[in-house]
C-alpha cells in the first residue's frame, strides 16, 4: 500500500531472516529449558509469531518472514517469548531497531543483544499539544505570568491487553515545585480527542517598581517544565499502565508567548539497570528493509525501456539487465525487480531464453548444468514463485495438509527411531506418501502455467543443443528447476508456501516432508539415493516413465493455452471477528469470531474451520472492498465488503492481514461488472451514513474507491515501483558500473591477460557493453536529479513539529541535518 506525497508515491517493505536465539537465561525451576518463540512487531503491533522451539535455550527458528508495512511505524521490535501453558506467556528479552537505523543492519546476519522489557520502555504515539503564556494584572496592579497548557489530541496510542482508555496528567515542574493536572478518561480508543485547558501561574507576582510591564523571573521560567505523561485506565490491582511521556522546557516561550507543535511519546527513564543487556541472551537476525519513493510513469521511461530491450541486445551479456545482475553483490537483489518488471510487460521468457543460451554455451559439463546461483536460476526461481504460486497450491495442498494432520511416522534412519517405533511400518507409510505425492505431481503437467512451460521449452532446447550426445541433459536441464527448485522447497517446508497453515506442522510431519523432499530430488535428477533400501521401492520404469512423460509435457509445447482448472482455488483463510450483517430484521448486530475462506468462487465464514458456511458470497456480487473508518466502531484494521444489499464489516488480527485480505479480495473481484467508483468509508449507525450523514441507508457513496488492482490474482506488479528498485541498485552500486566501465576500455585497448579487478565481469562485446553502460549511467543520473529535487523541495515544504513529522522524530532530525551539510556544500 502506497502512502501518497506529493505526486510521489511511497512504499515500504521488510524482509526478515529470524536465525536463532543463543544463551537465553534457564528457566527458574528443575527442568531449566523454556519453550520459546519469536514475534514482529511493528511499533507494538505483532504482525508474525514463529514456531514453539520447545525445551532448549538456544532455539533455531530459521523462518522467513515479508510483509508490505502499510502505514508509519519508529520501532521494528522482536519479542522472545517463553510459552507458559497455565498464565500468560512471559517476555523475556526483546530486540528494538529504531527505524532509521536498519538501514545500518541492511542485508547482514546480525547477532542483536536482548533488552529487558519494562512497562515504561514501551511506548508509542504522539500528542498535540499547546502552550501559551500570557500577562494577568491583578486588583493590587500587580503583574503576574500565566501559563495555558491545552492538549489537544493523541493519535497512535498502543492498545494494553485488548483496551485502551486513555488519559494525560499534565504536570507544571521545575526546582522546588510540581503542580499536576488530570484531563478526563476517554473510553476505548487509541486516537482519543481531548482539547482540555490548563492554567499555572508560572512566576512569582512582582511589582511595577522592580521591573517593566513585560518582564517576568527568567531564571524561574528556565528552570521550569512541562511534563505530559499519558496513561491506560486500569480496573487492574495493579493500577493504571504507563503509556508514555513528553518534557518540554519552557524556554521555547522565549521567542514567541504561544507555542503548538506535535510530539513523539518518550519512554520514561526509571534508571532501572539491574539487568545487563548480557543476561538475557541474544537473536541472530537479517532484516531487510526498503522504502521505494516512486515518481509518475514517464520518469523513468528511458531506463524503462533500456531493460526492456534486454532479450533484444546481441550479446544478452551487454544488456542493462544482465548487467545489473553483474554489479549487484547478490543475483537474487537484481532478479526480484527484474523478474516483476519483465514479467508485467511479458518480457520475461524472451530474456530468461536469452540468458539461459548464453550460460549453457559457458557450459562445460552437462552434469552441472544451471547448477549455479546464476542470474539465470535465480530469475528462473523467481519466475517460478510469482507465477506458479496457485499451480503449486493446486496439486500439493491437499495431500500436504492430510499427511500433516495424520501424524504417522515416517523415520526411516535405525539410528533416530523412538521407543516402541517400527522401521518396517514407517517405511511403509514414507513409501505410500511419497507415491501420492509424485503421482500428483507427474499428474499436473496440463495446469502448469504457460510462462513456465515456455521457460522449460527454452531450456530444453538449449541444453539438447549445446550436448547432443548426451540424451538426459534435456531432462535434467528442466528438472533442476520443477523438482530441485520449486517442488522439493515446498514439500520440505510446506509452511513457508503457504501449503499449510504456520505452525501447524507437527515435528514428525516436518519428518515426513523432509524424507519426500529427498526422495523426490533424487527420483527427479536420475541419481542413487542414500537411502538404498527406500529408494529400489522406486527404482521401477514406471515411475521414471512417469516423470519423462511429466517433463516432456511441461517443456515440449510451452506456448498452449493453459487449461483451466474446475475445482476452486482456495486462496486465503482465517479467523477474523465480523459484524452481523443485519440480513434479520430483527436482532443484535453484535461482533463474533469466525473462520473466512476465500476461493476463486465465493467468498464465505463459519464457526470454525470444517463446519458448514454461515453466509456465502460469490464473488460477483463483490462491489468493491474499503477500509473502514476506526471512528466508525472504535476498533482498529477493519474493512467492508460492499454487497448489492449491505456490507459486512470484518476486522482482521493486525494491519498487515487487513491489507493482505483486502489486496486479495480487490484481485479477485476486479472483473465485476458492477464494481463501485464511490462508496461511504464509515459504517451505517443509528439512521444515518457517519461520513456523510446521509439518512438512507441506500443512499449513493461520497468517496471514490482506491485505484483498482490487476485482475490476474497471481501478478500484481507495479512496473514504476519495480524500476524505482532497478534504479536504487543502479545507484547504489554506481562504483561498480563505473570499475565495468574501465573493464571495457581495458579490454578494448589491451588484449593480454585480464586484470583481477575487472575478472569478475562477464564482458563478451566491450564496445556495446560500454555503449549501454553509459545509457544506464545517464539515465540513473537524471532520476537521481529528479530525487535531489524533491528532497530539496520537501526540505523547504516541511515543518518539524508538524503532525507528519512530530518532534522527536529522528529520522527527520537526520533528514534535516543532511539537507543542511548538503545547503552548506553548494554554498
């Protein structure tokens, strides 16, 4: 979801490696072990949770987790949790990276040290407030000084175990006084509207003989502050939660009687330090994290259509997208926006073939052939993902999910069976999955998608050209990527791709999916197993027949129509809280829990997962599908799906499944033709429309719908963003575009051995790489020119302090000190 600014839209993502924990502190009782787990956080907001490591002190999760973030945050906070079966879970220790610091961690293991968690450390929000101080003349005609304190508004509040009802004590402080307020308790919201006044006398009365008419103690008023600190009304034993504070000294009335600005909550320093930072232990962690600001379409038409062309350019190695590949540190960095952009304007198998040809004329035994992480198998790998993400669900889910829930044993090493466990039985039911699962596989071929099937075809073509003596180079060409790269991955981890619900994978299932995931690589690359005794169960023709048969079809004709599939692609599912719908004429329109399943077909919710629907909607009668207004109920991340006849209104677990559902919900109702242009973004109550106080409950909406997705559910690319991504690699690795450009010139001039420094370039045709160089050179200068302006712009446009950017905002305060060591250069 794209904030917009100014013309300029802006997109912030994350992508974490969550590693393992290390010498978490022992459990206070006998056993000493904990079971732990690990959660995200946006600010205080939990977006993802891992698997229970049970009974260990040093637990390895090794889960991947990315999100699309769609609003501001200042915290991305990990909390390791202990697991406590009888009382609430404890905190252990938690990991917190300021947001302008995790540029810093960009893309690096890091081992980050546990902090202790304390309520007064945990604060989020911030806070409108006024000051204003004004001359009071007395009956006696004496002059005193009077202090306004008028707090507007907080917005962004966390929300403590489920609640939040909100109040401010505003206090007067300084040396040798302290003078408190209270404003009244706001009930359930985290955005709560105050605009309450308080009044303090802020200097001692003093006479017309001792001083002028406007002068007051300023040494009193120096010393003098005023504290803010925000509270959660409890009717716990424990008493009302801290939420955060703000300290403003009354210097800042100096300048000026008046005074309003916006204001970051602040932790409150208790000076608790009993707890080294080395006692709690330590997490290993890879966050990456990118905030894309993308300018309108015709920005970057002329790099655009540099990488377009790519397949076009003779050799492919003197392309603008092969030689991003080149200068990026990792292929994969350049094949994620290389891939999307291809793709969305089908561009993608042209260069993949391209690409592909030229590495497998490098080529030099066929037995390690795309074996690499090459430009090549990571565009490839990439392809796969994006557009074979439903092929995959389609013919695994089914099966995965029945093997995982049925729990039978499938260890097959004598050295790791349990007590009372049969090698002979387990081998039995591996042998029966694994029979399952290549027979649903080998049965799949017609719903593979074309891109894919194109992709295979070209690979085939190229390999049985380079290695005409070798007759299974043309299979294993291709099932390097189908099973090795695409099936063995999801089987291994079926949670990762969405094949099974997170979590739910028992230890012996993950077992299981282990031992099919070796069987199936080895079955698919024609080679013995370790497994001896297991594998002569598979060693018959019909299974090899099986899988030929499989491979020619996926890569013998790519360019067919797909068929389509009859039976529905479940797409989503989960547990939201939903509002009656009112479908009755009469009853309570209450909230209650339940299951929501999303398919190609309709759009349903029950009590729990498996019973029969409660309310079905097909997807044609989807209209469209909004946020609606927190105002609306007092309860955040909630969205409406509009009807013909009503809208039922549905909140989601956190911000980042709301998007998630209604990004999925838009795709697949996209094509209706009786989608809405406006609808009303707050909820119908007692008569009338809350945003537009319209009476009927029919009457037309007054607010455009967001801009509409693509209806293709599996490619939902921007092609601006994706260039906006190229571009920020280009620039970032700008030194190296320029070391390739020595590279050409040295090999132009100089026909010796090559210099180490340019020997990590693949440089075929140093004239046309040179060339294109000096065309993404150029045009990676103008978009930066483009940036610099906005920045400059915006730098003017800004005030600190403004509801945007609240004081207390580093990443601003580090914005505003470049701008100004930028200003003093030019100068």
């Amino acid at each position: 979801m794209a904030v917009e600014e100014e013309g300029l839209r802006v997109f912030q993502s994350v992508r974490i490696k969550i590693g393992e924990a290390k010498n978490l502190p022992s459990y206070p009782g006998p056993n000493k072990m904990r079971d732990c787990y690990c959660t995200v956080n946006l600010d205080q907001e939990e977006v993802f949770r891992t698997k229970i490591v049970e009974k260990s002190l040093c637990p390895f999760y090794g889960e991947d987790f990315y999100c699309e973030i769609p609003r501001s945050f200042r915290h991305l906070s990990f909390y390791i949790f202990d697991r406590d079966v009888f009382r609430r879970d404890s905190i252990i220790g938690k990991v917190a990276i300021q947001k302008e610091d995790l540029q810093k961690y960009h893309n690096r293991d890091t081992w980050f040290q546990l902090q202790h968690v304390d309520a007064d450390s945990e604060v989020q929000g911030k806070v409108h407030l006024e000051l204003r101080l004004s001359e009071v003349i007395t009956d006696t005609g004496v002059v005193c000084h009077k202090l306004a304190a008028r707090i507007l508004e907080c917005q962004g509040l966390p929300i403590v175990n489920g609640q939040c009802d909100p109040y401010a004590t505003v206090t007067l402080a300084g040396p040798f006084r302290s003078e408190a307020k209270k404003t009244k308790v706001k009930k359930k919201t985290n955005n709560p509207q105050f605009d309450e006044v308080f009044y303090f006398e802020v200097t001692r009365p003093c006479s017309y003989s001792k001083k002028s008419h406007f002068d007051f103690e300023e040494e009193d008023v120096d010393k003098l502050e005023i504290r803010v600190d925000l509270w959660n009304a409890s009717n716990l034993k424990f008493g009302d939660e801290f939420l955060g504070e703000l300290r403003i000294p009354l210097k800042v009335l100096r300048q000026s009687s008046s005074y309003e600005a916006w204001y970051f909550l602040q932790p409150r320093d208790n000076g608790n330090k009993t707890l080294k930072p080395d006692d709690l232990g330590s997490l290993r962690l890879n966050v990456v994290y990118t905030e894309d600001h993308v300018f309108s379409s015709e920005y970057y038409s002329p790099l655009r259509d540099l990488l377009l062309k790519s397949a076009d350019v003779e050799p492919v190695s003197a392309s603008a997208a092969h030689i991003l590949g080149e200068v990026c540190r990792e292929k994969q960095e350049a094949a994620i926006p290389l891939v999307r952009l291809l793709l969305h304007y089908g561009r993608v198998v042209p260069f993949i073939s391209a690409i592909a040809s030229a590495e497998v004329k490098r080529t030099q035994d066929p037995n390690t052939i795309f074996r690499g992480n090459s430009l090549t198998s990571k565009c490839i790998d990439e392809t796969m993902k994006l557009a074979g993400m439903h092929y995959l669900h389609v013919t695994l889910k089914p099966t995965i999910e029945e093997i995982c829930q049925s729990h039978r044993s499938c260890e097959i090493d004598p050295v790791k069976l349990k007590d009372g466990e049969n090698l002979e039985n387990n081998m039995e039911n591996l042998r029966q999955y694994v029979d399952r699962i290549f027979t649903v596989i080998t049965k799949s071929g017609v719903s593979c998608p074309t891109v894919m099937c194109d992709i295979f075809f070209s690979l085939r073509e190229a390999a049985a050209k380079r290695f005409q003596d070798d007759l299974d180079v043309r299979y294993t060409a291709v099932s390097s990527f189908i099973f090795l790269r695409f099936f063995a991955p999801a089987i291994l981890s079926p949670n990762l791709f969405q094949l099974t619900p997170h979590h739910t994978v028992s230890e012996s299932s993950h077992k299981s999916t282990g031992q099919f995931s070796k069987t199936s690589q080895c079955t698919a690359s024609f080679k013995e197993s370790y497994m001896a005794t297991f594998y002569e169960f598979f060693n018959e023709q019909k299974y090899a027949d099986a899988v030929k048969n499989f491979l020619d079809l996926i890569s013998s004709s790519g360019r067919r129509d797909p068929k389509s599939v009859e039976q529905p692609i479940l797409l989503k599912e989960g547990f939201m809280i939903k509002r009656a719908q009112g479908r009755k004429r009469f009853g309570m329109k209450n909230f209650k829990k339940r299951w929501f399943r999303l398919t190609n077909h309709e759009f349903t919710y029950q009590k729990s997962k498996g019973d029969q629907p409660l309310c079905s909607i097909p997807i044609e009668n989807i209209l469209a599908v909004e946020r609606l207004e927190e105002e609306s109920f007092r309860m955040k991340n909630m969205f409406q799906v509009i009807q013909p006849e009503r809208a039922l209104y549905i909140q989601a677990n956190n911000c980042v499944e709301a998007k998630d559902w209604i990004d999925i919900l838009t795709k697949v109702s996209q094509c209706n033709q009786k989608r809405l242009t406006v609808y009303h973004p707050s909820a119908y109550l007692n008569g009338h429309w809350l945003c537009c106080k319209a009476s009927s409950d029919t009457a037309t909406g007054c607010t455009p719908c967001t801009g509409g997705l693509p209806a293709n559910i599996q490619l939902d690319i921007d092609g601006d963003r994706e260039t906006e991504r190229i571009y920020s690699l280009f620039n970032l690795y700008m030194g190296k575009l320029e070391k390739m450009q020595e590279a050409c010139g040295s090999k132009s001039v100089y026909d010796g051995p090559e210099q180490e420094e340019y020997s990590t370039f693949i440089i075929d045709d140093p004239q046309e790489t040179y060339k294109t160089l000096k065309q993404v050179i150029a045009g990676v200068g103008t978009l930066e020119q483009e940036h610099a302006q906005y920045r400059r712009d915006k730098f003017k446009k800004t005030r600190y302090g403004s509801q945007e950017h609240p004081i207390g905002d580093k990443s601003f305060q580090n914005y505003i000190r470049q701008q100004s060591e930028i200003s003093t250069h030019s100068i």
